[in-house]
C-alpha cells in the first residue's frame, strides 16, 4: 500500500498466479490523472481537471473523435460537474480486460498495489472491468455496473474522495450483422 492518501495503484492477480498492473491514479489539488498500463497503448492518461473538463491523451496527444459540436475530428473533451463540487457520483474513468488476456497485455506490477482485485477464480472470457467515480456527500453504494456483479472497491482522497470499484461482465463477442 502506498503512503500517500491522494494516490492509488491498481494491482490484479491474473490466472496464472502473477501479479499485474492495472492502472494507477492520483488527485493533486482537484485534479484527478489516471494512467493506463496496458501495453498495447503507451502513454495513456485520463484527466479530470477541477474545471470540470474530462479528457484522455495517448502519446501526449488528444484522443480524438466526431462526437463534439463541429461533427468534425476534434479533440475529445468533456465537461462535468468540477471535481470539488460533485454531490453525488460522477464517473472518470472506466477501463476492461479479458481475463484471459490480462498476463498478455498488462506490465507486472512491481510496487505495492492499494487495491489488488483477485481474478484467479474468474472464467478467462469474461471481462474484468474498472470504474473510478469521483464521491461527493450525498453518494449513494453501487450494487453493480453495467449489470456486472461489483466484486472490489477502494477509496482514496481527502477533499476530493474518489472510488475505484472493479466488477465482471459475462464476455460477449461481437456478433456480425447481415444485411438481407
């Protein structure tokens, strides 16, 4: 576990017994970065700034898309309630794996992990996933996301409280679409 309250290692143990890193995360001010591990995908960060302005960068570079208002590609940046007066609940980050997959495409992990999720049970196909949520006073307990069973939580943070909660999806490979 580390020593610092604004910071949090996410560690898995995988099927085979070994010890992965998932992602880790840290709240400076009312500032929440979380960085990605898995290795297809260098440099991977989200962000959620006390402005309220939610993005994620790969390569220092912003994730872009056509969902802003121009339709055209632009930077993908969202906008939220600020961190610091979030009353509820408001998601900043949600990540999944295969479980199969997870000693393939995860770094070992090789310092102490806050919250170390136990997957050695779970069936290779289905899907282990991650949501952090940024807690305020009137939040209510998840009993489940995305109709996932919630099988770990972790909270970290003092002014700005943030919960890392993991669950499983049965795994549901994408079917192709015929047109008749």
């Amino acid at each position: 576990m580390t020593s610092d309250p604004s910071k949090c290692v996410v560690g898995i143990r995988t099927a085979s017994g070994g010890l992965v890193k998932g992602f880790d995360m840290c709240i400076s001010g009312e500032d929440i970065y979380t960085n990605y591990s898995d290795c297809s995908t260098p440099e991977a960060h989200s962000s959620y700034h006390e402005t309220g302005q939610l993005h994620s960068k790969v390569g220092g570079n912003y994730i872009e898309w056509t969902g802003g208002p121009t339709g055209e590609m632009e930077p993908m940046k969202l906008y939220r309630t600020p961190p610091g007066l979030v009353l509820g609940r408001v998601t900043c980050w949600t990540v999944g794996w295969e479980v199969a997959k997870l000693d393939r495409v995860l770094p070992a992990l090789n310092t102490n992990a806050d919250l170390t999720v136990d997957a050695t049970m779970l069936e290779g196909n289905t899907i282990l996933g991650f949501e952090a949520c940024v807690l305020g006073p009137e939040a209510r307990k998840q009993e489940s996301i995305g109709g996932g069973a919630i099988i770990a939580t972790h909270q970290f943070g003092e002014s700005v409280r943030v919960e890392i909660s993991a669950f499983v999806l049965p795994y549901e490979p994408e079917v192709e679409s015929v047109v008749v």
